[in-house]
C-alpha cells in the first residue's frame, strides 16, 4: 500500500498513514486494524505478565518431573536458610 494512503486506528482513533500498521495478510485491508503505536503499548503492557506467568508454569512442571533439579533447587534452599 502506497504511503499517502490514510487509515483509522480502531484504538486510539486517530487517523494515520498505512505505513503507521503493520502488515495482516488476514484482514481485507492487508493491515492490523491498531497502529503501530497503538500494538507496542499492547505488547508491552500484555506480554511481561504472560511471559511471567509461563516461566513459573514451566519451572513448577520441571521442579515435579525432573529430579536432578528438584534435589538443586533443594541443595540451593538449605544452603540459603543455612547462612
């Protein structure tokens, strides 16, 4: 899409530039319906949180089926509480 073209963010309402979306082959327009600023507040807002959560997810199924971590994880709480 050529840049002097103009579209709505569907976010904050402004009216920006098509280079200001990124690409969306599945939309009929070809572009995100939110501007690019728009989706970095999204994703920095939205992501650590996620990421957060899936890594504690993924250490606690690691901590149950892997012993060899477990007795490490073990080993390094007693020698906290120990100091």
């Amino acid at each position: 899409m050529a840049g002097d073209q103009m579209k709505t963010c569907t976010k904050c309402n402004q009216v920006k530039s098509t280079e200001d979306y990124h690409v969306d082959r599945s939309k009929s327009t070809g572009l995100h319906s939110h501007c690019v600023d728009c989706r970095r507040k999204h994703m920095l807002a939205a992501y650590p949180s996620y990421y957060a959560r899936r890594g504690r997810e993924l250490l606690r199924s690691r901590y149950q089926t892997d012993e060899k971590y477990r007795e490490k994880q073990k080993q390094k709480s007693r020698s906290r509480k120990a100091q």
